[in-house]
C-alpha cells in the first residue's frame, strides 16, 4: 500500500472525494488515539490514505492537483 499523509480530516475528506470520483480504492488511517490522548498524532501527523500500489501514479499526479488546488 502507498500511504499519502494528511494534515487533517477536511483535507483527507477532499482528497477521498478525488480518489472515489476516479474508481481509485483507498482506506483512510486516523492515527488518533483516545487511550493516548492524541500521542500519535503529535508524532506521526493527523493520519494518512492508503492506495494500492497499482494506482500509486494516479493518486500522485491527484495528490498534486489537490495540493496545486487547495493549498494557495
């Protein structure tokens, strides 16, 4: 699997949206924690979406678009 990071929900919310509209299959990884109290997260970052290696050039090239996209 090739793993994508996310800062934070929204922004994993917006990039699944591009994933589903292309019939690319993902899982989204929250590393939130209620047992640590957010632990994870202060040190590996809000989570990531995982894509089948197969469909790592096309979640790139959208992750790109989306960073061009949103991140003005």
């Amino acid at each position: 699997m090739f793993k994508i990071p996310m800062s934070n929900p929204f922004e994993a919310d917006m990039f699944v949206a591009m994933l589903e509209a292309e019939g690319i299959p993902y899982t989204v990884v929250d590393h939130s924690s209620l047992v640590f109290d957010g632990l994870f997260q202060m040190t590996m970052g809000w989570g990531h979406v995982e894509v089948p290696e197969e469909f790592r050039d096309s979640a790139e090239a959208l992750r790109k678009n989306f960073v061009q996209e949103y991140a003005k």
